[in-house]
C-alpha cells in the first residue's frame, strides 16, 4: 500500500463536498415545505379557515389576513390616539421595549432558551412589558388606560395567533441554521466512525495507522475532532451562546487549511493525521468499509 497524494485527497473532498451539499439543499428544502406549510396552516387556523392544500396557497385568503390585520393595528393606533399623547405614547413604547430588551438579553439566549419560547412565554412577555409601564407609576398616565391597551393588544394577538406565530417563526429559523450544520457533522462522523469517507471510498483510500495497518477507533475519532474541529466549535458557540467558541472556531479553521495543505510534502499527512497517528493510504481493490 502507498499513502496518497495530494490530488487524491483533493478528488475524495469535492466528492464528499458535493454529497453533503446535496444532502444539506435536501434537508433545508424538506425541512422549508414542512415548517413553511406549518407556519401558514396556523395563520389560517387563526382566521378560522378550514385548513386544506388548497387554502394554504389561495391569496385571497392572505388578502383576508393582511386586511384584517391592518385593520386590527388601526384600531389600536385609534385606542391609543385617544387616551395617550404623542410624548405619553413614546414613553410607553419606550418602557415596554426596555422590558423585552431584558428577556432578550444576549447574555442569556442560547438554542435552549430559544426552543423553549411557545405562545405562553411570549404572552408572558408581552404582560409583563405593561406591567413595568404600571409599575413604574408615571402620574400623567392613567393605569386604567394601560390596562385597556393591554386588553386591546393581546385580543390582537390572540386574533391572528401572534404568540405561536411568533414562537414557530424563531424555532424555524434557528433550525435553518443548526441543520446544516448537524448535518456537516454527521456526515464527517462517517469518517470519524470508519476510516473512510463515501468521497475516499470512492477514490479507492483510507485511513489508517501512519505504518499502515488498520487502526483503532480512538485515533479515528481523535483525527475526526481535529479536522472538524472549527465546525465542532462553531456548533458549540451557537449551542451555548460563547463568544470565545466562535473566535476559536475562526482559529481552528485557520490551522486546519494550513495543517491540511502539508499533504503536499514527502510524508503526504495532515495536522489531523500527525495528532491521530494516521495516514491515509490507497487500497488495492477499494478495501472494505
């Protein structure tokens, strides 16, 4: 057997680039109609449509929706002209959104924190931004018209289904994003797991012990983290919402390109392969997985 050289190394990454990428397009797609058509299905359910495959894409029904939903915010617009001045308005909406801002705080939204958010925690939210303008006592702002605001508001939201739009609107867009990387993850675990990519399967090659022989599975599993170490921590970042994993993931990225292009010297290995004690070697006949 013969380690392989640089070319070959690059063969085996577009092939698995191009069939993670497929795979990836295929989930985001599947994964787009079915979270798309949920979102849709509960708009409808909040005009009390009969839901079917037909309604979800007649636009006269989201005409319906947007016109009443304009006309629901004119009502509120009219409600609040009526009992709060221009400056009483503004210092409302002021103390409101620094009583979200809090919930929303940086600091503390991870994916736990944003899967967790349904329609009871954005009613929550919501309540408890006109309990802080309450609160806060302010003498030229009756309490009774704030509560009548209150009441209009969450009669809106309840109309057009606010809350649960809302909540499935953000875990549909963070799983936009934790998908592909899921599956870059999995995928690269198949490697990670056997010593071969469906990419070096293709290219007849290998991972293996740096004389040759098969190797064990921890130096499979060791070679997997560092290559894919800046996905692993860009991942973690994201997970736990620390900043620092994401400068790291930058780093990593940075010493996983050049650790890769030594391939190209007389050892032909990587960084991965030095730390894992490895070497990727071609097989005659393919091998097995």
């Amino acid at each position: 057997m013969e380690r392989i050289g640089f070319g070959s190394r690059i063969g085996a990454f577009v092939i698995d680039t191009a069939i993670v990428s497929v795979l990836i397009a295929g989930l985001l797609t599947a994964y787009a109609v079915i979270g798309g058509t949920r979102l849709a299905m509960e708009a409808q359910q909040a005009l009390g449509v009969d839901v079917s495959l037909v309604s979800l894409g007649d636009e006269r029904v989201w005409r319906e929706y947007g016109m009443l939903a304009e006309e629901s915010a004119e009502e509120l617009a009219r409600l609040v002209a009526e009992r709060f001045t221009d400056e009483q308005t503004e210092y409302i909406v002021r103390t409101m959104a620094r009583s979200i801002e809090r919930y929303f705080d940086p600091r503390r939204i991870t994916v736990d924190f944003l899967l967790a958010i349904d329609a009871d925690v954005i009613d929550r939210i919501v309540d408890d931004a006109f309990d802080a303008v309450i609160a806060d006592g302010r003498a030229d702002i009756d309490p009774a018209a704030v509560q009548d605001l209150r009441i209009a508001v969450n009669a809106a939201i309840a109309d057009f289904a606010i809350s649960s739009l809302t909540a499935s609107a953000i875990r549909f867009a963070l799983m936009l994003v934790l998908l592909p990387l899921l599956a870059g993850v999995g995928y690269a675990l198949i490697e990670g797991i056997s010593g071969r990519s469906p990419g070096k399967l293709a290219m007849r090659c290998a991972v293996r012990s740096a004389a040759g022989p098969p190797t064990h599975a921890g130096a499979y599993l060791l070679r997997f983290v560092v290559k894919n170490s800046p996905l692993l921590l860009l991942l973690l970042g994201i997970t736990t919402r620390g900043p620092w994993l994401f400068a790291a993931a930058g780093l990593a990225a940075v010493l996983v390109t050049i650790g890769s292009l030594i391939a190209i010297s007389d050892e032909r290995r990587t960084l991965h392969d030095y730390v894992a004690g490895t070497a990727v070697y071609r097989l005659s006949g393919g091998g097995e997985w």
